[in-house]
C-alpha cells in the first residue's frame, strides 16, 4: 500500500477492542465467515478453492510468506468494522488527529521571507476537519500523492499559520522526504 493509507490503517487499529486472529487457519476462517464461502476467498486470495478448504480444516497451517501477507492484511482491512466506524466518526467530528513525522518540510511565502526547506520532527494533532478529510480520501481511494497533500494542507493551516495567527501570506507547505510517518486518533 502505501506510507499514508498504512498510517491511517494502523491509527484505525489501535482503535480495536479484540485482537484479530493470529493463525492461519484462524484468518482462513474468518474470511470464510465474511465473504460467505472459500470460492470468494480463493479469487481475493489469488488460490484454490481446495487449499482455502485445507487451510480452514487445519491440514495446512502454515502459509507462504506472499500468502501469509495477503491473509493478514484482508483479515486486518476487515476486522472490527462497527468499531473502525465508530473511531473514524469520533477523529472526524471530536478528536482529531494526531500526525508525527520527520519529513523534509517548506514552503512557498513572499520574496524576504525564510522559506528554505529542512528535516523537522512535528508531532501536531490536526483538528476534526483534516481528520475527516483524510479519511473521506482514504476511503474514496485516493493516491498517496493525494494524501500527502492533504496532510501538508493541514500542518500548513495547523503548525505554520497557527490557525491563522501568524504567516497569513504563506502560499504552499512543500511536506517531501518522509523519514517517519504514524497517526495516532
């Protein structure tokens, strides 16, 4: 996937209440449950019918490495979704988000002005609005080229202007070179 879609996934879930099942036959199961029968789980999972049958009776219960990756992430992207709604809907409306990062951050500003980009190291929470924002395109599949600017969308109007504060004449917050990147609800 991606640095942004993988960073709100993983803010998504701590939010969980249960953790999600670990074994492979565990997660075979589950899919089963979700998607109503191994013919669905087999096309998602690029295998047989059979083997998802042999997964679910504990024949076979230890998965390829490619295999095991696409198992936990479909389990994962489909665990909990009343509790994963819920978070979203409190981050959007109450909470916010809370964005760490050290990036190579600037901006664009008036001829005088300091605008050369550096490393920073920011830990800001980001108001409701830019939460709900992420999410809408996250969940509408936007790019990682999106996301990102609509993260530097939000440090600009949060951490340069200072809601409005300080650096009005600001133009764009370039937000390039990700060393770290976590979201936290």
């Amino acid at each position: 996937m991606s640095l942004f879609g993988d960073g709100l996934e993983a803010a998504m879930q701590k939010a969980f209440t249960r953790p999600a099942p670990k074994s492979a036959p565990a997660q075979m199961r589950y899919l089963v449950k979700q998607l109503k029968g191994t013919k669905a789980v087999a096309q998602m999972l690029r295998i047989s019918q059979r083997t998802v049958e042999r997964y679910v009776k504990e024949q076979i219960k230890k998965p390829r490495t490619d295999l095991a990756a696409r198992l936990e992430r479909e389990v994962k992207a489909r665990w909990q979704p009343q509790i994963r709604a819920k978070a979203r809907q409190q981050a959007a409306t109450t909470g916010g988000i809370v964005i760490d990062t050290r990036a190579r951050l600037g901006y664009t500003a008036p001829i005088g002005s300091t605008d050369q980009d550096r490393i920073r190291h920011l830990t800001v929470a980001l108001p409701p609005r830019y939460a709900a924002r992420l999410f809408e395109a996250q969940e509408r599949g936007a790019t990682e080229q999106r996301l990102q600017e609509l993260a530097a969308e939000a440090l600009k109007e949060v951490y340069f202007q200072d809601g409005g504060r300080r650096a009005g004449s600001l133009e764009e917050v370039r937000f390039t070179d990700i060393e770290h990147l976590e979201f936290d609800l």
